[in-house]
C-alpha cells in the first residue's frame, strides 16, 4: 500500500528534483513544463509553482509531470529510490 502522506512528509521538491537531474538554484530550476530563458519554477519545501505557466502541485505532482506518469507510478518510483 502506498502511503502518499509519508512520501509528501518525507521528500522534499529540491530532493526530488536533484534525483530527476535538476540543479536548482536559489530555489529555482527552468520549468520543464515551457520553454523558458531564465528559471521560473520556484521549489518550495512542499509545493512547487511556475510564475512562467502557472503550473503548480506538491513532489508527487512533479515527479509524476516530469515522468510523463501517473501519480501513483511516481510514487512507487518515489518510495524506490528514497525509502530503500
């Protein structure tokens, strides 16, 4: 059973966008959602948002988006590579 909660509690979005090959900087990565020149997706602890496209959701929603999955599949690859 996956436990979405937990995921959300114990991942961050800067940790998850590091292991999906990001490197943000203060925060902020290029959006992989539009094309951009200057990085508009701001990493939150628990949310991420693009001030570009306004696109929006928690580490889940990212992972899943980046993947071109679905939520749950990201998930299970979520809890793979950092519950193990």
């Amino acid at each position: 059973m996956i436990d979405f909660a937990e995921i959300k509690e114990r991942i961050t979005l800067q940790e998850a966008a590091r292991w999906l090959g990001f490197t943000p900087q203060s925060g902020f990565i290029d959006c992989p959602f539009h094309q951009e020149k200057t990085p508009s997706l701001k990493l939150y602890e628990n949310r991420f948002h693009c001030f570009g496209c306004g696109t929006s959701g928690d580490v889940l929603d990212f992972a899943a988006q980046v993947l071109g999955i679905s939520t749950v599949e990201a998930a299970q690859k979520l809890m793979a590579a950092f519950f193990a």
